[in-house]
C-alpha cells in the first residue's frame, strides 16, 4: 500500500494518528536505503517538502536519524541534505548454534557495531544459551549506556519458533524442545525480545539490504553448524506459513537410501549436505563460512574436491524440486552453502540448468548471499527494531 493509500484508508483518525504513520513510512525508508535526500523522501512518500523536513525534524530530535550535508560536485543548484540512521538506537541480534553463541551490537540500517563469539564445548541447553547471552551482555552494558539506547533482542534461532511468543518448538541439533526462550532472555535480560527461525531471517536480511533487495521472488539457503534452512519471498512479501514454520528447505528428500534426520525422515537435504565432513577434509575443527571457503579453494585435493561434487549433487536435487514448486528468480545461497557454489559454480549451475521443467528453470540465477558472515545478525536485529520502525515515536 502507497502511502498516499494508506493516509485514504485513516481519514477520520487523529492527526497524530497520521503523523506517526508518516514517522514510521519515512524511518522506513531511511532505514532500508541506509540513507537517503531528503528530495527523495518527498518524492517517494507523496508529501510536500515542508511536512517531510518536519518529520525528518522531529526523527532528529529523537535521534534515530541524522542530516547531512550532500556531496555538491557534479550537481546543479543547492542539493538536498541526505538523511541516514542515527548511530544512538541498536538492536542486540543473537544466534545460538550447535558449537558457539555469537552476539552482535547492530545499528539501524543494517550496520554491525560491535560482535562476540563465544565458543561453547557441547550444545548448550536453552536456560545455559540464555545466561552465556545475559552475561556477555552484561559485559557490553557500559559500552551500551554510554553510546547507544538498546530497542530490544532479536534472536535468530536454527529451528522452528512460534512467531506469536518466540517459543523454540523444535530446534533438533540443539536439543531443544518447547523452550520459552524469548521470555527467558527477557527476564535475564531486561530487554524485549523477538525470537524467529535463523534462515528466515537471514532471507529477511538479505532482501532488505544484501543480493534480494531488488528482486521479488527468490529462495534463501543457509548452511550452519546446526544444518540447513531456507525462507521465500513470495511478491515482494515473505512466505511465513500458518504459524511461521515455513521453509525449511533443509528437510527436503534428496535421497530415498540416505540416513535417518533428527526431524524422523530419511535422506533429508540436510543429513547429506553438511559442514562438519568439510571441514574435517579441511584439517579445522571450527571456523566460520568465511575461513571455510578460505580453506576450501585453497585445497588442491581430489577427496575435497569429490566431497564437495557429492553435496552439490544433492543440493541440485533440493533446488529442482524448490524451483519447480516455487518458481523463483533466484537462488541465494548463504554460510557454508555458498563456500560450497564458490569451489565449483558451474558444476551446480549445470545440474541446475537441466534438472528442473524448462519452463521453471528459464531465468533462474544461481548467486552467492551478499552479507557474509554478519547476515544472521542483520536479520536478527530486524526483529529488534520492529517496534521502533512500526512507531518512532515510541523512541
């Protein structure tokens, strides 16, 4: 809905109704542009220019944006000032895994600030994630209080979350079964806390700031220690399902003979491509995506080089079935999915090329994730920022 639409729709609601409204539409678009003229503002929400500087006024006031001067040269005239996201208002973002908790300070506007990993020896129970995350915390109160205001958590979790309260109901590699997660955090904590499934996220991150933000349909696929996700977006809009568990791609048939999953199925995506054998060919015990791919193209070894033909086998077979079911525009391939396609594109773009019906296939593109290793934390400090962004003037 365009904002004019919106402004039709709340006819007869208060001028401050309206306000707010506006507030959120143009935080909104500082946001996700990272920055943005204020000439473009006007142009994009319909309002006269006066109305937008008091809004951006008022955004200023209360420090969630910032003005600045734009670059003159090469233009005509006086150019408009740029507008861009205040550094005072963070979200923290947390995601658990199988071997480390990493936590990250982050920034509207998708900007990591500060970031911790904190290796753990065994999968940690829920209560034990939740004061490793407290504590760590804790730790980063004196930094917090001086610089920044804290709007909430956002957790990013590998399993299934019940969107309405942020309950962990299933997240197998961890263990965890209908954990209370978000209210434990929160009562640790003292901060709000939104919890959703890691790869949603990580699809959310992706199309607000990395390869998706132009694109309307396409598939996400995040590899981690604790297996495969994936999210949709479907229209512009992502594909959540009747309680928020859709898109686990990491549980799709692949291989009729394969081993038994945690989740009771055989042959799962995610039971026969995994990180754990990679690393193992690679001599590392622990390294993110990123040392991974590292590792990986360095490798001059036959046996890597067939592991990684053998996974890509499957996740071609993953993405047939994704492509004919969902006909996206893209596939974007994130943590160790991508240092996979990096050691050999054209091996899963030829399997890609001819597997799915021709008329599904025609115009997908293969790509890599844009954000790195930081794109979890983005997606999870999205859910941080929800209510600021819905109404700035809760700030």
């Amino acid at each position: 809905m365009s904002l004019a639409e919106a402004q039709q729709v709340g006819r007869g609601n208060s001028t401050d109704h309206v306000r707010r409204h506006n507030l959120a539409v143009v935080l909104g678009l500082v946001h996700r542009s990272q920055g943005i003229s204020r000439s473009q503002l006007t142009k994009l929400t319909g309002l006269n220019r006066s109305t937008v500087a008091a809004l951006v006024g008022e955004l200023v006031e209360r420090r969630l944006v910032l003005e600045v001067d734009a670059d003159a040269r090469n233009q005509v005239g006086r150019p408009s000032p740029v507008v861009k996201p205040g550094p005072l208002a963070v979200g923290i973002a947390i995601n658990p895994e199988i071997d480390a908790i990493t936590i990250a300070v982050v920034g509207l506007g998708g900007q990591v600030v500060r970031r911790v990993r904190h290796a753990t020896d065994h999968e940690p129970t829920a209560r034990e994630a939740v004061e490793i995350c407290a504590t760590v915390i804790d730790g980063l109160r004196g930094e917090l209080e001086v610089s920044h205001r804290v709007v909430g958590i956002g957790v990013a979790v590998p399993g299934l979350v019940r969107s309405l309260d942020g309950v962990v109901r299933l997240a197998p590699h961890l263990g965890w079964v209908d954990e209370p997660l978000a209210a434990m955090l929160s009562e640790a904590t003292g901060y709000a806390v939104v919890a959703g499934n890691d790869a949603r996220l990580g699809t959310l991150a992706e199309s607000t700031f990395g390869a998706g933000r132009d694109l309307s349909d396409f598939i996400y696929l995040n590899g981690g220690a604790s297996g495969i996700g994936g999210g949709v977006i479907a229209n512009g809009q992502p594909l959540t399902g009747a309680a928020g568990y859709a898109g686990e791609l990491g549980h799709t048939l692949v291989n009729s003979a394969g081993a038994v999953c945690h989740c009771g199925g055989v042959g799962c995506l995610e039971t026969e491509v995994r990180r754990a054998p990679l690393l193992a060919l690679v001599g590392l015990t622990d390294a993110d995506s990123d040392e991974l791919e590292s590792a990986l193209l360095a490798s001059d070894s036959a046996e890597v080089l067939a592991e990684v033909h053998r996974q890509l086998d499957f996740l071609a077979v993953a993405l047939r079935n994704a492509i004919n079911t969902l006909n996206p525009q893209a596939i974007l391939l994130g943590g160790f999915l991508g240092a996979l396609y990096a050691v050999a594109p054209g091996h899963l773009n030829a399997h890609v090329a001819h597997q799915p019906l021709r008329a599904s296939r025609e115009g997908v593109t293969i790509g890599r994730a844009a954000l790195g290793s930081n794109l979890l934390m983005i997606g999870a400090a999205e859910l941080a920022f929800s209510a600021v962004l819905a109404d700035p003037a809760i700030f």
